[in-house]
C-alpha cells in the first residue's frame, strides 16, 4: 500500500456525515508510515461532484482503473485500518497527488 494508489474499502460502520459504504480510497499517507503501521491515511472519493475548492476531480484512466468520474474528498482525510482494504484499484499521477497535498496543506493551514 503506498501513496498515490487507490483502492476500494468497506467504511461501515460509520457515524454522522461521515463517508460510508464500499467506496475507492486515496492513499495520501507517506509510504514509510505505509510500510510500518496498521492504519494509512486517506480520502474517500465520490461520483457525486460538487467541486469544492482544491478538490481533485479524477477521469478515469487507464491508470487509475475509476469507473466514473470522481471527486477526492480531501476535507474528509481520515485514517483507516488496513484491513478495511478490499482491492487496489489503481494509482494517481504524481502531478495529481501534489495537488492533493496541495490541498490538505491548506485545510490544515486555514
């Protein structure tokens, strides 16, 4: 499991307005916490796109495997067990992946 990749996760149970259900995943998390904890760090993605700002909105690809197009929740950055992982989808651009650290700086920042 390394940063960049996408992959389908069980999220329930879940509380509130929280992201539910078997959906895809970011990986944002760096690959040396990846390799050594039982947990990564992640964004759920949606098909249902309301573009907030600095929010990637993903086509699929032949890289990353996506059905439709996507928005990266990045305000629901959220830390899971590996264990919620069900299958590795695919992966983002590297280009793509700053824009997501991009992003999460910024909501960190603000």
């Amino acid at each position: 499991m390394k940063q960049g990749e996408l992959w389908y996760a069980n999220l329930n149970p879940t509380i509130g307005s929280e992201q539910s259900g078997m959906r895809p995943l970011l990986i944002v998390s760096g690959n040396l916490l990846n390799t050594y904890l039982n947990v990564v760090i992640c964004c759920p993605l949606t098909t249902k796109i309301k573009n907030y700002k600095g929010n990637l909105i993903l086509q699929p690809n032949f890289d990353n495997n996506l059905n439709e197009t996507s928005e990266v929740l990045t305000f629901h950055v959220r830390s899971v067990s590996k264990e919620r992982l069900v299958k590795k989808i695919g992966n983002i651009s590297k280009l793509e992946m700053e824009q997501v650290k991009k992003c999460l700086d910024e909501i960190l920042r603000y």
